[in-house]
C-alpha cells in the first residue's frame, strides 16, 4: 500500500506524467513485489508564484532547485531498508522519465498504522493478518 504524492512546477516541455507515473507503478511493482492493484500514485502541479526555494519564486521546473516534491505514505511495519530502497526507487525512476536530476527530488515518509488506513469499505488492521 505504498501512497506516492508527487508535486512539480511545470516543465519547460510538454512531458508525458501519464507514462512516467505508469513506469513508476509498474517498477515499484516488479521491484519491491506489490500488487499494481495496491500502488496509488498522484500528480499535481504546483501554480507560478506559489513555490519558492532558497529564497527564489521561479514558474518553471528546475534541474538543481525547486525540487520535485514526494510524499511516501506507506505501512509502519516496512523496514527502513525497505524504505531507503522505495524511495531511491521513486527518485531513479521519476528521473529517468522525466527531465529532473536525480539529485532535485525531495522525498519525504510518513508511516501508516494498522487501523489508520480505511480502504476496500473497511479500516484495516495488519496486526490481525
């Protein structure tokens, strides 16, 4: 059940965010074996003016600042390795699809707790399974 939000200003040139988020789906399903039925992954577009950086308001996606903003939601029970892994696996990734460095994505990770997490008309409880 990993949740992946993701925030950017807008690129210079159209890029495609449907295939770049179906790749990232689909890596994260192969490499960290998950269902693609578990994986939910959003986009939104962060307005002119409305993010500033080091001091600087800019329109546009940079390369080396502003970075690209990701919030990983993802079970408690994941080890930090599995952690460290899923999130260098969205930063590689994101960065191979879409004109960002690596180096400008910003990746942050909140911990979901079992009966904390409504899903499928239910709140679910992992410790019971």
């Amino acid at each position: 059940m990993p949740l992946i939000a993701i925030k950017a200003l807008p690129f210079e040139t159209g890029v495609e965010i449907e295939d770049a988020l179906k790749s990232l789906s689909e890596q994260i399903s192969l490499q960290c074996k998950i269902k693609l039925e578990h994986i939910m992954i959003t986009w939104e577009w962060i307005k002119n003016d409305h993010y500033i950086h080091n001091g600087e308001v800019v329109d546009k996606q940079q390369q080396l600042t502003h970075p690209l903003l990701v919030e990983l939601t993802a079970p408690n029970y994941y080890s930090q390795q599995n952690i460290m892994f899923l999130m260098e696996l969205i930063a590689k990734d994101i960065s191979s699809t879409l004109p960002i460095n690596k180096d400008n994505v910003f990746i942050s990770y909140t911990p979901a707790y079992s009966d904390g997490v409504y899903d499928h008309g239910s709140v679910i409880n992992w410790d019971d399974s």
